[in-house]
C-alpha cells in the first residue's frame, strides 16, 4: 500500500538523536585518532631512523607538529631528514583536519543542538496532562499555535524537521518528536500514557485511523480528536475509538454557505472566537466540587449582573444541553458554561467555578 510506503520513511526520535551523536563522535575519535596516530608514527620513526630514545623521538615529533621551531634535539642523518619533510606534510595536514572539524563542530552549533535535543528529552519525561499534536502541515500549526496562545502544554508529533515558522518556531522549547505516529514507541516517548488528549491530522485517513487504534489502546481514558478527509472516513475513526472527527472540507463548505446566507451571524462569532480578542471571547468554564456558583442560580450567582457575562448554553454532567438558559436555571457540580464576555470577566468566572480549596 502507498501509505505503508510513506510511513517507513519516517524517523523516529531516537534514530534522530542517536544519528546526531554518532556524527558527532565519529568526527572526533576520527581526529584525535589521526592526530594520535601521526605522533605515534613520528616517535618510532625517529627511534627507529636516528636510534633516539622514545622521550626524544616524542618531543621532536610534537615540535616538528606544532611548527614551533625549536632547534633539532640531535642533528639529523638524510633520512632523518627525509622522514620529517614526510612527517610535517603528513601530520601537519592531519592537525589541521582536527582543528577544522573542531571549528565546524562549535560554530556549527552541533554541540548545541546535541545538548538542545537531550534538554527537549528531560522536558518530555516530565510533562503530563498535554496534548498530543500528530502533523504538523498547515492544520497542526493552526491548533498549535492556539495551544500555545492558552497556554496549554503539548507534543508535536512529525516524521521530519519542519520548515521553520517564524511565528512559532522561534520558541525553541517546544517539543518535538521525530518518528511514525502510527507507532507505539513514538506515542509513548511523547508521553501518551500521561497525556490529556490527542489530536491526529495527518495528511491521509488511513494514518490517522492507525494513529487512533494506537493510541486508543495505549490509553483508554484519552480524548482524541482526529481529522476525516474523505466522505465515509468519520465513522470509522469513530468506531476505531476517537471521541471526535472533524472534516475540515465539510466545515468550510458549511462556513462558506453560511457567510453567504447569515453574514453577521459568522461575523460575530468569529469575533467572540478569535484567538487574542480582548474585546470578546467565548469560552467553556467547567464547574468543579465545591464551586462558589455550584448549586446557586445565574442570578443568585451574579453571573450577568457582577460580572457581565452571558451564559449561552450549560452541558449537564450526563451530557445534556440545554441552551439559552433562563436567570433560574441550577448551576450545579460538573455543569460546562459556555459563556461569552470580556477575558477578564471569564477568567473572574473561572475563579468563581473552581472548588473552593483551589480558589
């Protein structure tokens, strides 16, 4: 199949780092041994051509090396001679060999990048309760960067470097995993065990229906959201175990038709929607144990006469909706507000929807 094809191109994490490392090391072992072998051969060349002592032979060989040009230890016989014109052309190359891979290794910002991708590691052991970003094309930097404009922590999930962003990969702490999503060792260097969602939208359906078995059965608790190109797609994700599929082709259609028909309707929820709308935000607001608001009313709360927030629907605990609630309607433990006002007026209605011992 071709998307098997495609998914044996990926590269994992570990081949990523290792295969950095491995150049790494082998540039350096490959000039100190040339270097060491230079002066080895150089020491016995000497003893054996001249009948030094080794001690000798050592130091004429460094000082012939460094191109300091101390006076000869002893004076040299013709091949003596001979054997240093071969040595300085020889070793002085190999010198030079290793200063430049030195060079290239500090200014290239290899180190860097070596110690950069083992510090990104230690961050991805320790972060919990993220979400899991599968695809990083046009639709994975979308929602990453709404990720990271709430502050909510995340893994991206890609086969290779991505091309640089300059809105969003100037920040070089966020975490990328270089690998096959498809795979449980991938999933689980980025963190899936402790993970609070994952969303999958990578460019073929038959990978991210892969991408849900996986992670499904790696964690069963986990939300995941997962993209349907084609017609047909949507229930099959599903039944592989993602608790959303969204199309993107039907949901334009859909936001164009209505931009057509109801202008100022998708006007203004694009407004109270936008990402970094100080004006206007519409927001989710889960109501935990405990909650000031908890067991009141919308008007026993203050809700729109304190703080000026309109409550446009509230998701029961059971899953029930109950939209354009009235100033009587219960608030109780475990109830989703969905309310639209100011941002600081919800993060205020934040505070009041969390147990009181967080508050």
């Amino acid at each position: 199949m071709p998307c098997l094809d495609v998914l044996q191109n990926y590269r994992n994490l570990d081949n990523s780092r290792k295969g950095t490392e491995s150049i790494l090391r082998k540039r350096a072992f490959l000039s100190l041994g040339l270097v060491f072998l230079v002066i080895i051969s150089g020491t016995i060349g000497y003893s054996i051509i001249e009948g030094w002592t080794l001690f000798d032979s050592l130091y004429m060989t460094v000082i012939t090396l460094s191109t300091i040009g101390y006076q000869e230890v002893r004076p040299l016989s013709y091949a003596g001679r001979a054997f240093t014109i071969i040595l300085v052309f020889v070793g002085v190359g190999a010198v030079a060999y290793g200063i430049n891979n030195g060079i290239r290794i500090v200014f290239e910002g290899e180190i860097q990048k070596a110690f950069g991708r083992r510090k990104l590691e230690k961050r991805l052991k320790s972060i919990k309760d993220h979400f899991i970003i599968c695809g990083y094309g046009r639709m994975g930097r979308i929602i990453c960067n709404e990720l990271k404009a709430k502050d909510v922590p995340f893994v991206v999930v890609e086969k290779e470097l991505p091309e640089l962003d300059p809105e969003f990969d100037a920040d070089k702490e966020i975490v990328f995993v270089y690998g096959d999503a498809t795979k449980d060792e991938i999933l689980r260097q980025s963190g899936i065990e402790k993970a609070r969602g994952l969303i999958s939208v990578l460019s073929t359906d038959a990978q991210n229906l892969y991408v849900v078995l996986s992670a499904r059965e790696l964690n069963p608790a986990l939300f995941i959201v997962a993209r349907a190109g084609e017609e047909g797609s949507g229930q099959k994700l599903l039944r592989a175990g993602a608790d959303r599929v969204v199309s993107p082709y039907h949901i334009g259609g859909l936001r164009i038709a209505q931009t057509v028909l109801k202008p100022a309707v998708v006007d203004f929820l694009e407004f109270a929607t936008r990402s970094g709308n100080l004006e206007l935000q519409m927001e989710e607001i889960p109501v935990e144990e405990e909650a000031l608001i908890s067991e009141k009313t919308i008007h026993e709360a203050g809700i729109g006469r304190e703080l000026g927030v309109i409550i446009v629907a509230i998701k029961r605990k059971d899953g029930d909706m109950k939209f354009n609630p009235v100033h009587n309607t219960l608030i109780k433990a475990g109830d989703t507000l969905i309310a639209i006002g100011e941002t600081e007026k919800l993060k205020a209605l934040e505070e009041l929807a969390k147990g009181r011992g967080e508050s």
